[in-house]
C-alpha cells in the first residue's frame, strides 16, 4: 500500500510540474483528489486493515492529499503571476505620455485685460461686481434716470424676452445693484457680457464686454475721475497716455464725458487706426446723476460718485491690434491659441 501511494504521489507531482496551464491543473486535481479521484480509491482497500494499519495507513493518505495539494497550488500561484505579469507587459499604459490632438488652453485676449483691471483696481481698493445678462427693464433702464418713453433707450437697441426682462445693454445696471448691497461710500468695478440687437460687421458685435466703474464718495470730482482713468489706460497700455474729454450724453451721469486717448500708434499725428484724428474714443464716464444716486438708495446731498463704462471688447482689439470684432467671439482656436 505504502509504495502504491508513494508512486501515485510522485506521478502527481511530475503531472503538476508538466502541467501547460490552469486547466492542466484542475484535470490533475480532480483525478488526484477528487471525491472519486485515484487517492480516495486506495482508501477503500482500508476496511480490510486492522485498526493500526488502518490509522497509519490513513495518515499516509494524508499526507500525499496535502503534498498535492500544496505542489498544486504553488503551481497555480505560478500561472497566475505569470499571467499578471504577461497582462501588465500588454497593457502598459504611461500617463506621462501628452494626450494625442489635445493642445493645452490660453486665456481669452478679453479675460486677459479683465483680469489685469481687476488686479489694478483691487489694488486700490475696489470690490469686483458682478451682475446677471438677463436685467429687469427697471435696473437696465429706469433706475439709470431712463424712463420708458426717453429717447436714450433708442440709443441701445435692446434684445427683449418675452417675459418682458431683457438682455441687458451694458453692465450699467450693476452700478444699482452695487449701490444697493455695498452703501456709501463705495468703490466697485464690474465686467461683464452685454448684448445689442445689432447687424455684426467687423466693427460691430450683438455680444460684447465691459466694464463699469463707480466710486461714491463724500467729495468726488472730476479731477478725481480723471486721475482713476488715466491709472488705468496706463496700467492697461503700460505707459502714460495723453487723454483729453468732451461732453458726453449719458441720462446716468451729470456731467457726462466722451473721455478719449491720444492715440498708441501715431501719437497723435494721425493714422488709419485713429482715422486721422489723432485720437481714439475710448471711455464714457461722468459724475453720477443724482436721480441715480436716488434710485440706488443714497442720497445725493451727502454723497456723490463718478461712474465710468469701459469697453473691454474695443480695449482688447487696441491692445492686440485685432482689426475685426468678431474673432473674439467666433471660437477659432487658430486665432485664441495665440493669447
Ligand atoms: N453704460 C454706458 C454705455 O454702455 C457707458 C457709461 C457708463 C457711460 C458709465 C457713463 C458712465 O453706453
């Protein structure tokens, strides 16, 4: 019996070492150890043992299961690393490597100067506003000293919805939000994306940004605007500027002003860009009307503010020398990745 086992134990080894694969190994194991497997057959021949033979005899089966068994699943465990290490070898991935056809982003040339006057004024104490697209006709217009029937509104044409808001028409409108959550004295900036029913030609866009200003104050004059505008077209053009002001039409502000620069290219000589002029339009702005004052819930005996509207859009295409408006919004990374 003895040796009978020892022979099988020793062709179930030389199988699990020959084995090809997994499945090699559970056909072993199952002939080896399986409840009808060649190593439970021997144990039928125990009854005829006495009581000793029979309990050595069963020992020594033992024995030979677990050698099998442990020779079996050392081989297993064999197979499987090998397995893992083939699946790694093939599906090695290096995440280092650059995403194929995927170029890193750049900032928008309008996001850029907006963001350089935010730093600008922040910096000297301005707080960054910002308002909703869609306005109420009050905040867009009325609380602006612009009634329903003031020629004024012609000036803007006005995308309307039909729940009677309004795509608004410039960030003006914040200028009464801000009045009304921060209180005098204040100052505050806010840019954002303004809309106007308008036919697009390279000069002219439906969707555009600015950026209004408003500082109120005790006393606040128009040396003080002056002074604000010029620190910041020589922040923003990285040299002084020469600026000069007309009068100006705006029903927010009192009086109000055409603020223009002398212009970058030609200093002032004239050119194609400044249209010979020598100068370019850039900023409206104007001591705030005290109507708006009013409406914005501060009064105007006490206190007075400039406000000042700056097309961040017109501002950009200076700055870049970009000659037609719709690039800005049309999307072509070929143009954006350039910023
Ligand atoms: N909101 C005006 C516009 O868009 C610009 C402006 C702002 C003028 C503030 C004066 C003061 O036309």
């Amino acid at each position: 019996m003895e040796s009978g086992l020892e022979l099988l134990r020793e062709q179930a080894l030389e199988r699990i070492r020959g084995a090809a694969g997994l499945e090699d190994l559970e056909a072993v194991r199952v002939e080896v150890l399986g409840r009808k497997g060649v190593l439970n057959s021997i144990s039928r021949d125990f009854g005829k043992f006495g009581p000793e033979d029979r309990a050595r005899a069963g020992k020594l089966l033992n024995t030979a299961k677990q050698a099998v068994e442990s020779a079996l699943d050392a081989r297993k465990a064999e197979f499987e690393s090998a397995a893992l290490a083939a699946r790694l070898e093939s599906e090695w991935v290096d995440l280092t490597l650059p995403a194929p056809g995927v170029r890193p982003g750049s900032p928008h040339p309008v996001t850029i100067i907006q963001a350089e006057i935010e730093d600008l004024f922040t910096s000297m104490g301005f707080t960054v506003l910002s308002g909703p697209e869609v306005e109420t006709e009050y905040n867009n217009f009325d609380a602006l000293n612009i009634p329903p029937d003031h020629p004024a509104r012609d000036m803007q044409d006005t995308f309307w919805l039909e729940d009677g808001h309004l795509l608004r028409t410039h960030t003006s409108p914040v200028q009464v939000r801000g009045m009304k959550r921060l209180g005098p004295p204040l100052r505050m900036i806010a840019p954002g994306r303004v809309f106007r029913n308008e036919e697009v030609d390279p000069s002219h866009e439906h969707t555009f940004y600015q950026l209004e200003g408003m500082m109120v104050d005790r006393e606040v004059s128009v040396a003080n605007l002056i002074y604000y505008m010029k620190t910041l077209l020589a922040g923003i053009f990285r040299r002084d500027v020469t600026v000069r002001l007309r009068p100006g039409y705006f029903p927010f502000v009192e009086p109000g002003f055409e603020l223009d620069v002398q212009c970058l290219l030609c200093g002032g000589g004239g050119c194609p860009v400044c249209k010979q002029s020598g100068w370019l339009e850039l900023l409206p702005c104007g001591l705030v009307h005290p109507n708006v004052l009013r409406m914005g819930g501060i009064d105007p005996e006490r206190w007075m503010g400039f406000a000042f509207g700056l097309g961040l859009t017109r501002l950009a295409m200076m700055r870049y020398q970009i000659d037609d408006i719709r690039l800005l919004q049309g999307g072509d990374l070929r143009f954006l990745g350039q910023f």
